[in-house]
C-alpha cells in the first residue's frame, strides 16, 4: 500500500516555500492547500481571477460572484486580488507563478503531459491545462503510479493526446518522488513509506534511474 | 449619447440568425443572464457562440442549446451539459476547444487591434495542427489569431449611462476583455447609475467599448458547485 491522495497532498505539500505563488489543479492538487505548513504565506492562484485565494466559505459567506477555476464557491484571504482571466493566463505565461501543480493520465520520460483527451470519449476541453504546462516554472504531477487497471502512467512515450511537451519537472505519486531529467529519465528521489525500490522498479515503464540507496519519504 | 436600452429584448432585437456572439462568464460566474434569456425568446438561429463555457443543461448557455439555437461553440471547456454532450456526438452541434488561455488572449487581442499574437500554449500537442509555429529565444510558439464577434454580451455590477462598466470579485473574468471585442457590445447591469456616480479611478470597462446598456432584472445568479467549509477547515 502506498500513500493515498492525503499523503500525495501533504508530500507536495513539503515543496512549498514561503512567498511562493501557486496554482493548484483540480482533485489531488487542491488538496495540497490543506496542509501549508504553519506559518508560510502562500498565495494560490485561481485561473478565474484570483490571487490569495482562501478556504471553502462558512454557509453564511457563499457569494455567487467568488468561485475558483473548479467553479467551486471559494472566498479571498486578506491582501488577495481579483483580475480578469487574460490578466491571468498573462501572469502564467509571463512566467510569475512560481510553482503548478496538475493531476495527469500519463508522463513520459522526457515530461510530456497527457491530461485532457481519451479517444473514444465524451471531450470536455483542455480549459487551461495547456497554458499552464507551456509556461508555468515548475510543474509538480500529482498522480497515482498506475491507472485502475494497474498499468504504468510512466512511460517510455505517452499514448494519449498530449497537453504539453518537455514540462514535467518531478512527479509525485503514491509510490514515489521522482524527477525527470532534462536528458530523459525518470529519477527516483524517495520511496513511500513502505515501498520498495523493487515495486517502484516494476511500475515504471518509462526509463528508471535509481542511484544510490534511496531514501523514504517522510510524512505526518 | 444614448445608449440606454429598455431591457434584454430591445438590447438584442437586431440579433439575426448565423451572427457570431462572445459572452462574458466564467461557469455560470457573471453570465448575462437577461441577454441569454431574451436571444431563447426570440429564437434566433444558427449561431456561432465563444463563451468560455456552454452552461449546465437548464441554466446559461444550456437554455439555448435545448432550443437547438446554437450552430457552433468555442469554448475551452464544456464539461457539465448532458445536451451538449448529446449535440456532439450526433453531429448536430460544432464545437472548437481553445486552450483557456488562448482564448482569452484571441479576444483580448480583438479588443486591442492586435490581429495575431504567439503563445506556447499547445505547442507540440493536436491544437497546433496547421497553426504556424516559431521559435523565440529557444522556446516554440504557435500562432494564434484575434477573435472578433458581431455582438458581446456581457454583465457587470455596476454601469453608468455612457457604459462604464465595474465588476464584483470573480465575475470579471472573461467579461471585461469581451466587453472590447464586439463590434457591437451588450452590458447587462446590476445597477444602472447616473455618470458620476462610479469613481474614474474604479472603472473596470471604459464607456467607450459599449454600444447599449440596460439594467438587468431577477438575478438567479446560480451556483454551480456549492462548496463549504466543515469546522474551519
């Protein structure tokens, strides 16, 4: 057993530095602002229109004017901003935010993304996927390591229309934190608590780099 | 200047049938709700409509896909309409996906009287196909085009009588660069107000991009996913 979408949340979680501005996916990544740790400001950037984006609003402040990108009612924490959506996707590009973190269907060992199309299925659009892999700094995968039928997400190649090309920096999925390197490859940096090098081993179908003894992940 | 209108239906009465409609709205977050309405009841056909959503099934741009009004849509994202969904796979509905952000920027442009611009965004993925691409410092771009309408429709909070324009919160997404990109532009307000009354300083859209203005009424202002928070977490 590896680590379940809490564990991936807060493992991210540790990659948080004070003053960071992040934009947060939808699923697994929105999660991850539930565990910055004490004392970090940190500011999340919603795709709609927001930085300083807060928690979930008490029933009484639902206000139909403030929602996030998952067009989920939200509210803003003191000293946060509204802009316009051209604005937004200006600062992504521009290159102002300082970390993503999206969920993908796969990754390959060079960091091309698929996350926004299955042949053969209802497609519901790639909303900003696309502009934030092409530009964000630093891109964190949160994923599970196989899909339900437990075939590898990590792969030599992706298989299904891809989002962006050469822009995953480091995944991290139940079983492990890996990097990808500029040259190719997957790098395995931790292990979850529990899991072998071995398992990982078997769940990558992508080029696996292992050097040295590697470390276990440490999670609260 | 005269741009006050009585309402929606009078905003909207020139509307004819294969027109090209931008409208202002993120989900159903600062939709203009008055305008949708009054195109159903008119019943105008064949249109081309650039949203950055098609609405849910009963609410938004759903209402006008359930009178079959819409010919095409160009949005980046069309997930939560079970008749959309339907349109599509049958053939009856066309339908052009643009990165978020791309299309933003295409209608941004439109209202700055840039014709192309270039983006990363979709670089080496199926969007890029017959786009022209170039490098620019050792990075790739594609080429993507300004998007005109014949009408944009948006709403705001506030407006005066000469068509400032103020938005609340998140409700200014794609709305205020749309407000730019209509050859003829629809504000739907809150609150009508005398000019003078907004501060200068505050305005949000210049006068100067809207034709008509009216003041809306019986705001639904619907919630998509209405989320809360447990115990203070």
């Amino acid at each position: 057993m590896g680590l379940d979408k809490y564990g991936i949340a807060k493992r991210i979680a540790q990659e948080l530095q004070d003053g960071m501005y992040v934009n947060l996916g939808i699923g697994i990544p929105t999660l991850v602002a539930n565990y910055i740790p004490e004392g970090m400001t940190i500011m999340l950037q919603s795709e709609n229109g927001i930085l300083g984006m807060g928690p979930y609003p008490v029933e009484s402040a639902i206000d139909p004017d403030l929602i996030n990108a998952g067009k989920e009612t939200v509210t803003v924490i003191p000293g946060g901003a509204f802009f316009d959506s051209a604005e937004s996707f200006g600062m992504i590009r521009a290159g102002k935010v300082d970390l993503t973190v999206l969920g993908a269907m796969e990754v390959s060992e060079n960091g091309d993304i698929a996350n926004w199309k299955i042949p053969g299925k209802m497609v519901k659009g790639m909303g900003g996927a696309m502009d934030l892999v092409a530009s964000a700094k630093n891109i964190i995968v949160a994923m599970m390591h196989t899909n339900p039928k437990g075939e590898s997400k990590l792969l030599p190649a992706c298989t299904l229309p891809l989002t962006g090309v050469k822009c995953v920096k480091r995944i991290v999925s139940d079983l492990a934190v890996l990097d990808v390197l500029p040259e190719g490859g997957f790098k395995l940096i931790e292990r979850a608590p529990g899991i072998t090098v071995e398992e990982i081993r078997n769940k990558t179908l992508g080029k696996l780099m292992i050097e040295g003894e590697i470390p276990e992940m440490s999670i609260n | 200047m005269q741009k006050v209108v009585a309402n929606a239906d009078a905003a909207i009465a020139d509307v004819p049938d294969n027109a090209t409609i931008m409208l202002g709205g993120f989900g159903l977050c600062g939709i203009p709700e008055n305008c949708i309405a009054a195109l159903a009841r008119k019943g105008v056909k064949d249109l081309t409509c650039i949203s950055n959503n098609a609405g849910v099934d009963n609410f938004g741009l759903g209402l006008l896909l359930q009178t079959r009004q819409i010919k095409k849509m160009m949005a980046s994202y069309v997930g939560e309409n079970a008749e959309f969904e339907r349109q599509l796979l049958s053939g009856e509905l066309e339908v052009d996906l643009i990165p978020q952000g791309t299309l933003a920027t295409r209608i941004q442009m439109a209202g700055m009287g840039i014709p192309a611009f270039y983006t990363p965004a979709g670089y080496g993925t199926e969007i890029a196909n017959g786009k022209e691409v170039r490098a620019f410092n050792n990075k790739m771009y594609l080429m993507e085009y300004a998007l005109h309408a014949d009408f944009a429709m948006v709403k705001a909070w506030k407006g005066d009588r000469y068509g400032n324009l103020v938005f609340r919160k998140t409700t200014r997404n794609f709305s205020t660069s749309i407000a730019k990109a209509g050859t003829i532009t629809i504000a739907e307000v809150e609150h009508l107000v005398e000019p003078g009354e907004l501060d200068p300083d505050h305005i949000h859209v210049a006068g100067i991009y809207v034709h008509r203005i009216f003041q809306g009424t019986n705001y639904e202002k619907r919630i998509e996913k209405r989320t809360v928070r447990m115990n203070g977490k």
